[in-house]
C-alpha cells in the first residue's frame, strides 16, 4: 500500500486537547477504530477464582472528544506528498514555512507516533498561510520545478520519477493531487479550521 499523507481537519479548541493528551488524535483520524467501551480484563467472577480476591480496578474511560461540524474531514494525497513537497520547496525535506508544511512544521504529537513519524498540528492561523501560499504558487512554476534526476538522487519517495510521460506521467500525478490540497486547504482556511497533518 505505501505510505500515504492525510490531512484531517480540527478546530483549534480540539487541537488544544491533542496537545495535552496526544492518545485523542486517533479520535479524530481514526473514529471507527475508537473503542472507549472494550473490556478491561476477566469478569470480576472469573478473576476471584484464578486469584482469590477482587480485580483492580479497571483504569478510568477514555474521555470522548465531541467533534463539531466540519471536523474530521479528510483529504489524503496518496504517495505524491515526498514529489508535491519537492515541488513546492526544491528540497527533500526541508524549506522555509509555509513551502515546507507537507513535511515540516506544526506541533508533532510525539506519543501519537504509529511508526511513520508523529502526527503534527496546524492551527487556523497556520492553515491559512499554507492556503495563501499556496494560492500563490502558479501550477507553471510547480511544472518548473519538475526535475526527476535531482528528485531520483534524493530519494524522494516513490522512486517513480524517471519514466516516460507516455507510459506514466508522473508530473500530472502530482498536480492532481496539488490542485485536490489546494482546493482542500481552502476550505479549511475559509472555515476556520486547523489540520492533523498524519503519515501512514
């Protein structure tokens, strides 16, 4: 399947709550998979006879987010973000903000990593510098800054770039998905929205 970035709105207030308690994110990325009601360990009948005396307590609920609307709305980029952030800053992973915000910057929820890096945090205010940046790149210049052997030597992920247009246009690729985040952070920026910006 690969790696795939996904964008996630939240309001700030949210954003605030995931800060302090990072497990929450998957609330939001992931609300089908929450559990906040699965079983914590043998009846209490079983329990006392395996060990004579009662189970400890089982730990506290998991508190529920209350999403509001307009939250939890996702956008996923498929595994053009390396290329898109390529594009947008000449780099591999670096660049000034906001080029670079497909890989750097934000706040990273370090306890939320699944293994691919930490989710990171976009507040309103950020997102829309990201929009206005991006509203501000023209598709002629993201064309421009095409290059397949620099991207090849840099590993930028997947290693897809050098092939001929006729048989795999990987350029047009990524322009589908910039102009689909372009539009995407757009909206969020016009709705006062943050984002959760996740690689998974």
């Amino acid at each position: 399947m690969g790696m795939i970035l996904t964008f996630t709105t939240a309001r700030d207030g949210t954003l605030a709550k995931l800060r302090v308690d990072p497990d929450l994110v998957w609330q939001v990325l992931d609300p089908e998979g929450f559990d906040d009601e699965a079983p914590h360990g043998p009846p209490a009948s079983i329990w006392s006879k395996l060990v004579g005396h009662a189970p400890p307590a089982p730990p506290p609920p998991v508190p529920r987010l209350l999403l509001q609307e307009g939250e939890g709305e996702s956008f996923d980029v498929d595994k053009a973000w390396h290329g898109l952030h390529f594009l947008l800053t000449g780099t591999d992973f670096e660049g000034p903000w906001p080029a670079c915000f497909i890989c750097k910057g934000g706040y990273e929820l370090e306890d939320g990593d699944n293994g691919y890096g930490p989710p990171r945090l976009l507040s309103a205010s950020q997102v829309q510098e990201v929009s206005g940046h991006l509203d501000r790149t023209s598709d002629e210049s993201l064309r421009t800054a095409f290059d397949p052997e620099a991207m090849s030597k840099l590993d930028i992920y997947p290693d897809i770039w050098i092939s001929d247009p006729e048989d795999d246009d990987t350029l047009d690729y990524l322009m589908v998905h910039m102009e689909g985040l372009r539009t995407f952070v757009r909206n969020t920026s016009a709705h006062g929205l943050g984002l959760i910006i996740d690689l998974g």
